[in-house]
C-alpha cells in the first residue's frame, strides 16, 4: 500500500503563493504568451566510508525559485534567490528581457500543448521514514558495522560503503491556472568489496537498487553482505571468458541498463527528431518508424511510466504543470510512442505532452527527460531458474558495469558484475572478462522469453546526463528476466590487447 507523508511544513510556511503572484503578474504586464514560476528546495546528502571510516559527510541545500515565459514565441529563462514580492516581479522582468533579445536568433516560433489546469494540487512520493530525520551518526555506524564485518573475511582487503540522499520540493504555479506543490525522497545504499588474487584486482557491489523511497530501505542491503566474499573470491579465481556467441539469461539487475541507454534515451522525442543532439547524440527510432520500425521481438512490450511507486523519475505533475501518466513505448516489439515535454508534443500536432519535463535546480531550465522506462514481464512467465535450465551453451549475467554506444543509440557493448556459464541447462561456475555487443535491434529481437512477475525488479541510476549546460536526473527501469539467442561476448581483455 501507498504510503503518503505530508510536505514539510517549513516548505510550505515558505511565501510560495505571494512570490509566485508577483512573478506571474509582471510577466503578464509584460504581455507574454506564458509564464510559469517554480520554487525548489532540495537537500542532498552523501556519506562514503572506506574499510570503515569515513571518507566524505557532504550535506548541500538548494533553495531559489525560476520565471520561464513565452513572449512573441521565444523563450525567456531567470533565476534568483531573494525570496520577497519585488526579487520574484524582476526575476519575471529579466526573463522576458531574455525573450527579447533571443528573439532576433529565433527561427521557429515556441508554442505547447495544452494542459488543463491542475489548482491546488499536492504530490508526496511513497516513503515511511524520512531518512534527513536520521540522525548521520547513526548511517555512519552502521555503513561502518558492515564494512568492518566484510573486512573481517580474509579474501577482503578493502570496502567501500556509500549512502546517497535526496529530498526535492517543488512549488509550480503558471499563467493557466495550475499550481502545485510536491515532495519526493530518494536514496541509493551500496557496499563494494575488494581484492586482490594472483596479480587480479576486481570488486563485487551489492544489487540493491537506488530507489524513490525512506531510510526504511537501507536495512535491505544488509541480506546481501554474508555472500559478497564468496562471490568476490569466485569471481577472481574464474577463468577468462571464451569469446563467441552465447544464449544469454540477463537478471533485471544489469538489464535495466540497457533498457536505459538503448531504449530509454532512443525514445526521447526531441533526440529523434534531431533537437537534442550536443549531449550523448540523436536516435536511430526517427519518427518515419512510428508505428512499423521492428524494435524487438514480439514479446517485447515496453512503458513509460512517472507514476510508479518508488521510481527515481515518478512524480505527480512534471515541471511544465503537466500531470503524468503511464504510456506505450513499444508494443508487441514495434515502436509505438515516444517521450515528449509540451514543446515537442505540439511541434508534431500532438494534443497533450505525457509529462517529461524536468529541471534538476531552480536554476536551470526544464527540458524532456526521461521517464521510468519499463519493460513488462511475462504474465504467467517462467523464474529465471527455469529461463537458465532451458539453455544449453550460455551466460548468465548479474549487475552491472560498464557500458558503450553511439550517438545515435544503436551500436552498443555491456558488461557486469558477475557471470556465470551455463551448460546443459545448469550453472557451470563463474567466468571473467565478459562484455555483450550488438545493435540495438539486433539485440532486442533475438529475446526469446521473458521471466514472469516473480523476476521483475525495478533499477535505476541518480545520474542520467543530458542537456547543455548539463543537468542530472533520477531515473528507473523495472524488467524481469530475460533470455537472449545467439549475442556475441566478447573477451575484454583479449580486445583491449593485454
């Protein structure tokens, strides 16, 4: 069940209303076409220990509030920080100064889709404990406890502990009529052990995913410590991978990964027509593909989703005032839909834009970022034991590393944290040195089954890059299981030439 707080009260006791008015009233004044005020708070924390003591206790706050507009169909973007009546009215009368002058570079006149008004509405994301209510001594002990306890094991030489934090609070009022006010917590717990073996150095991280929710997550790491030294030791007496083609049974903990960087960032509107391309590339899934380009296998069914609880990227109501929702990306393998912001949406005739806006600091402008993008489990599908038994000669990859692709989303190489070889429908024992390469359809159409519910887990990252300046946003993955036919591994060492 939902668990819902309420927004903090110093939030709220913050003159939200009154800053918003001035703001929107001067920019009205001014005779633009939009105008819409956001304020935001966001707190970060970030604790890193190493073999038990700590490295970094970094607390940051963000507080300020931002005036986008539209004047004669240009953009006008300003910041500040001074919370009173009269900052707000100037901060609206710079950014339609701003429109003013870019209106002379501006070729293709700004309009958006329409959003009904949203009045008065609130949004807390699903958490229990507050984990800034935590007091740091507390998070240090016990990220300490845990490392001291894996030191202990004579296999360990070194650990690594981390604990990331997030709260953001959002106050959004337009010219329309919508205003909003939101809260969200997210956080990212994560052990790594270390070693060195016969000249080999590798690590093993924990799974657990970074997630929307409360301190009340972080103790769910704990279940995955008693087996890292076993696995570490595994992974570094493993011989090195043969290169060739294998069936792959790839866990939801490396998937999500390749859902994000092959799929996610592929379906982001503004890529694919080319309006986003500064910053990791355009896509391969052009807008001529609506509706035939063969993106996978019939079994694949893939969303894109801002409302599901604990998403790094849910939210009720996205920084454009758009209420969010879950939509068709792909659907039986072929593309269906794409990620959109109200610009976007209107640029291709579309009625409403499905609420992938977002600006990472009061500071900065929204752009189309991604939703959580999802690909659907099977719904009476097998467990990944019986996905691994059905395979004769393959590899079972756990976790994940690290990754390449192009700038177009379609030539890509994964690896992960740990691999194990199948033979005869059974775990043969670890392998090193692994990484997949394939192209993005390639890839997706050789999928042959998918795990059912029973598989399916929901990752994630804080930290997906786009934009110029750049911005970071928080984003997550669910997928199950899945087996893949016939993909070529590669030996990463022998490819590097060592």
């Amino acid at each position: 069940m939902r668990h819902v707080r309420d927004i903090d009260p110093d939030f709220l006791d913050l003159p939200l209303r009154g800053l918003a008015d001035a703001a929107l009233q001067r920019a009205r004044d001014l005779g633009v076409d939009h105008a819409d005020f956001r304020l935001e708070r966001i707190r970060g924390q970030n604790l890193a220990l190493t073999d038990g003591e700590v490295e970094t206790a970094a607390d940051s706050e963000t507080l300020g509030f931002a005036v986008r507009v539209i004047h004669k169909g240009t953009w006008g973007f300003a910041a500040g920080t001074t919370l009173t009546p009269d900052a707000a009215a100037a901060v609206a009368s710079r950014a339609v100064e701003v429109a003013q002058v870019a209106s002379s570079i501006n070729t293709e006149p700004i309009e958006l889709a329409a959003e009904p008004a949203h009045r008065d509405v609130t949004w807390v994301s699903s958490y229990q404990s507050d984990p800034f209510e935590v007091p740091v001594h507390d998070k240090i002990a016990l990220l300490a406890e845990w490392s001291h306890r894996l030191l202990a094991d004579s296999r360990v030489d070194h650990v690594d502990a981390s604990l990331r934090q997030v709260k953001e609070q959002k106050f959004y009022a337009d010219t329309a009529g919508t205003v909003t006010t939101q809260q969200r917590v997210r956080l990212a717990p994560q052990i790594e052990a270390l070693a060195t073996s016969e000249g080999r150095f590798d690590g093993m991280r924990t799974l657990l995913p970074p997630a929307g929710r409360g301190y009340e997550y972080v103790p769910l790491l704990e279940a995955e410590l008693a087996d890292l030294p076993d696995l570490l030791a595994a992974k570094l007496a493993a011989p090195s991978v043969t290169p060739g083609h294998y069936d792959l049974v790839i866990d939801p903990s490396n998937l999500w990964l390749t859902i994000h960087e092959s799929i996610g960032h592929a379906t982001e509107l503004d890529r694919a027509l080319g309006y986003e391309a500064a910053y990791a590339g355009t896509s391969f899934a052009t807008v001529d593909g609506l509706g035939t380009l063969r993106y996978g296998s019939p079994i694949m069914n893939v969303t894109g989703d801002r409302t599901v609880e604990h998403g790094l990227a849910s939210i009720g109501y996205d920084d454009e005032g758009v209420q969010t929702s879950s939509f068709d990306l792909i659907r039986d393998g072929v593309l269906v839909g794409y990620q959109r912001d109200r610009r976007i949406s209107r640029l291709q005739g579309l009625e409403r834009s499905n609420g992938c806006a977002f600006a990472d600091s009061p500071a900065t402008m929204p752009i189309q970022r991604m939703a959580n993008v999802s690909l659907a489990p099977a719904p009476d599908g097998p467990s990944t034991e019986e996905l691994i038994s059905g395979v004769e000669r393959g590899i079972y990859i756990v976790g994940d590393r690290s990754w390449s692709i192009d700038m177009q989303r379609y030539n890509f190489q994964f690896t992960g944290q740990r691999f194990y070889l199948i033979e005869g429908g059974r775990i043969a024992g670890q392998v090193r040195d692994v990484a997949y390469q394939a192209t993005t359809t390639e890839f997706w159409n050789s999928m042959r089954a998918l795990g059912g519910p029973q598989t399916y887990v929901l990752g994630g990252a804080f930290n997906c890059g786009k934009g110029q300046p750049g911005q970071v946003a928080p984003v997550s993955h669910g997928c199950p299981s899945a087996l893949f036919e016939g993909v070529r591994v590669l030996n990463t060492v022998q490819e590097a030439g060592a």
